[in-house]
C-alpha cells in the first residue's frame, strides 16, 4: 500500500509540472520566465521643522555639495524635501533656512552631513525626520554651531564629514551657547538687533564674525546679567523641546558637547553608558539614574584624564615630573 501510494503521488506531479509547461497559450516549451522586477526606492525625503516664530512660506533650501533643492515650509513650521535624481551618498549636505518679507534678515543654517550617513539614520522609508536626527530642526543653536566652525575654517563652510568635524571640535559648548543667545536677542528685540544685525546683514553674518560676536557679547553685558540669562535659558529650552520630541523607545541617546577635550555620552536603556573623550579616544563606562529630569552619573574610578607634566614643587628652580590626574567632582 505504501509503495502504490507513492507511485500516484510522483504521477500527479509530473502531470501538474507537463501542464504547467505547455498549457493555458503560453509561449511554449522551454521559453526562460520573465524577470521580476523590482520596484525603483523611494527617493531619499528630509522632514524637518524651523522655529514657530518663523512665518509660513520660510524658503528651506539643501546645497549638496553644488547642487540646490528648495521648498518652503507649512503653517507649521514643517518642510519636506525630496531629492530626485542621481544622489551621490559621498554628497556633503547643509540645510538653510531663509526668512521672507520682515523677516529677510533671519537666515538660520544646519550642517547634516554625508549623504550615506543620513540615508543610514532614515531608515526603510528613505525619509530622515526630526525623531531621527535632530539637525534636521533648523535654529539659532545649528547656526551658531554652523557659523562658529566656519570661523574655525577661516570663513569657509565644510564639503565633508573630515572637515566638519575638524572645526566642530575646537567649538567650545560656552562659545555655543552665547551666540546662540546671540541670534535669539537679535530676533525677539529689535533694539538689540539694531546693533548686532546691520542693515543687508542676516543671523548667519552674526555667527560667522567674531568681531560681530564680541559685539554681541558687550550688548547683552551691557542689557544685565538678567538679559544674558534669559536668552541663554530661552535657548537651552528650544533645544530640549527638541530632543522631547524624539521617541521614548529610542534605545540610546548621544549628547555631544563640542569643545578642545569634547565628551560624547552614550545613554543605555539599561542605566549603563559609555562616555567617549576625542583627547585620547578613550572609552570610559559608567552607571547612571534620571529623578526629576536630572541625570546623575556613577563611574567606578573617579579619574577622568591623566598624564605626566613637568612643575617646580619645591621651589628650587628644577622642573619636576608629575602625574596629573583630572578628577570628575560634584558640587551643591
């Protein structure tokens, strides 16, 4: 029984594959299948935001390495743009914002990056958003950074990843800050920006001169230290609203903090975390706890940075070495 069961069964598939081969009109015996193809990927989107005080109609345009795409943005404050075409992912991408009408002279400004790089943060949908990378809100915080590391760059912006992060890195996260409260003064109070932003001139020439900057400086001493506080409490808020827009489910978040002895901090979903120093490459990790939206951090060895210097302890006039060693510290 078995051995008869068999034989019906190879039967019937040899009778499925003949009619499969030869019926139904078919182009005949032995002709190749027809090639499934497979639809084209989506072109390459970023959808971003500006600042709600920007008006409606904020032309948003990407330079890729030579090559411009413009839109404008919604009520809202979104944009969306659609890159066609051949996108080479060795482009270098900045992003400008350009205010219309009264607001002309506002021109904010943000360094993406290298096209793969964004491409690889999107995603499957091929669309970069502001839950995915942050730079993609364009604002007083990514002019500053952007206008700074062009005066890194003797007023040159950066066409690639290198020298962006060249520049980027000799950015102190106090020099951040001031220019970006800076821009911010220069937009919410007209006396102020009568002195930072001259006629013909936008925000971007403020973040890309220093002498324009010290300018800035002296004003927002001169307004009171309760003016200085302000902007840069105003500006630090922008910026967390942002990164409360990213998804609680994200399972580590960067801080950055650009400077000559730079830290990244990786946050890990289970209260670990890696701190890295660009001034050795080094990798350090520690523990960490958030209570009322305040970070504590927790390293086994409280030595952060160590190295050998030279220095007259004992007053004799003959340079001894030493082991100096950075420790991190904790203040009320």
């Amino acid at each position: 029984m078995t051995s008869k069961s068999r034989s019906r069964g190879y039967a019937a598939l040899i009778g499925v594959a003949i009619l499969t081969a030869c019926g139904g009109g078919g182009s005949g015996y032995g002709s190749s299948p027809e090639p499934v193809v497979s639809p084209p990927p989506a072109p390459f989107a970023i959808s971003g935001t500006v600042p709600t005080f920007l008006d409606q109609g904020t032309e948003v345009s990407l330079n890729l390495s030579g090559e411009i795409f413009t839109t404008t943005t919604n009520a809202q404050g979104r944009y969306e743009l659609t890159l066609e075409g051949d996108i080479a992912d060795t482009g270098f991408a900045v992003i400008t914002a350009q205010g219309q009408g009264s607001q002309e002279f506002i021109e904010f400004r943000s360094v993406l990056g290298q096209v793969s790089a964004l491409k690889a943060l999107a995603g499957s949908d091929n669309t970069l958003t502001v839950d995915e990378f942050a730079a993609t809100h364009i604002s007083e915080m990514t002019t500053a950074a952007a206008g700074l590391a062009m005066i890194e760059q003797s007023g040159v912006m950066a066409d690639s990843g290198d020298a962006w992060r060249a520049s980027a890195l000799n950015i102190n996260a106090e020099e951040l800050l001031i220019a970006s409260s800076a821009i911010r003064l220069a937009i919410k109070n007209p006396d102020m920006r009568l002195g930072m932003i001259p006629n013909g001139e936008t925000t971007m020439g403020l973040a890309t001169s220093t002498e324009a900057l010290y300018s800035a400086v002296e004003m927002m001493n001169d307004a009171g230290d309760i003016t200085k506080i302000d902007a840069k409490m105003e500006t630090i808020q922008s910026a967390a609203a942002i990164k409360l827009q990213r998804p609680e489910s994200l399972e580590n978040i960067f801080i950055f903090e650009p400077g000559y002895r730079s830290s990244a901090y990786q946050f890990l979903s289970n209260g670990t975390g890696n701190r890295f120093n660009n001034s050795r490459n080094e990798v350090r990790e520690f523990a960490w706890t958030e209570v009322d939206k305040t970070i504590e951090f927790y390293y086994d060895n409280w030595v952060v940075d160590s190295n050998t210097v030279k220095i007259d302890i004992d007053g004799d006039g003959a340079e001894e070495e030493v082991l100096e060693e950075g420790v991190l510290t904790k203040t009320d």
